[in-house]
C-alpha cells in the first residue's frame, strides 16, 4: 500500500512540506492540511507521470523531515565526555567518548588515543 497525498490550495500553487500533516503554499503563504488515500499498484499505475513525480516528492521531503528532526533529537543528547557506541563494523564493541560535536558529525576516542570522526546519525547511547 501507498500513501497518496492529496494537496488543495486555492491558487492552484506548488505546495511544500511544511511538517508531517501539514503544507504551506510558496506564493499564498496559507498552511493546509493533507488528506491521506490508501491507493494499491493498479490505482498507483493510472496515475500519470507528473502525479507519480508530484507523490515522490511529498515522500522524499517527509523521508528527510524524519530524518532531520532524528538526528536532531541524538545530538541534543548528545555531550561531550559521555561514553557512546558506534553501530559500524570498523567500531564494533566498542566504547568510544564524545571530544567534540559538529554540526553533522562527532569527533570520538578510544581509550588508547585512537580518535575517528561519526556522523551523529551512526552513535547510540
């Protein structure tokens, strides 16, 4: 099953994704909300093309929103002296501690002085 966005705005604008149930209007500035339609591959295949790329990118924009809002939520946590994990086999079982936090990564050590720079999104603790 697919998700299909049905968006109105009365000027007929592009719309963009504001939060998850919610799109704003680039031109009239009015925020909406989204109805969501179940839809199977028959009803996914008569839709056209422009339709099938206009759903892609109400996808793709929420895939990132999650995505942001995640990593966003990790580095609040996240402090510098505090013993983390890596999931990645190059670190596995392994017990590293925060030196520096970056805007999309993570400088971390190991006890014996080995130091590696992580992306946020890779570190749990």
């Amino acid at each position: 099953m697919v998700k299909q966005f049905i968006i109105n705005c009365k000027n007929n604008y592009e719309m963009s994704c504001l939060y998850q149930n919610y799109f704003v209007c680039l031109l009239c500035n009015k925020t909406i909300t989204i109805k969501i339609k179940d839809m199977n591959y028959s009803q996914l295949s008569k839709l056209s093309v422009e339709e099938l790329r206009n759903i892609n990118k109400l996808v793709v924009d929420l895939i990132k929103q999650k995505r942001t809002i995640q990593s966003l939520e990790k580095k609040v946590g996240l402090q510098v002296g505090m013993t983390v994990r890596v999931n990645h086999p190059k670190l596995a079982g392994k017990e590293l501690s925060v030196n520096k936090i970056n805007r999309t990564k993570a400088t971390l050590s190991v006890r014996s002085g080995a130091c590696y720079i992580v992306p946020i999104s890779l570190i749990e603790y």
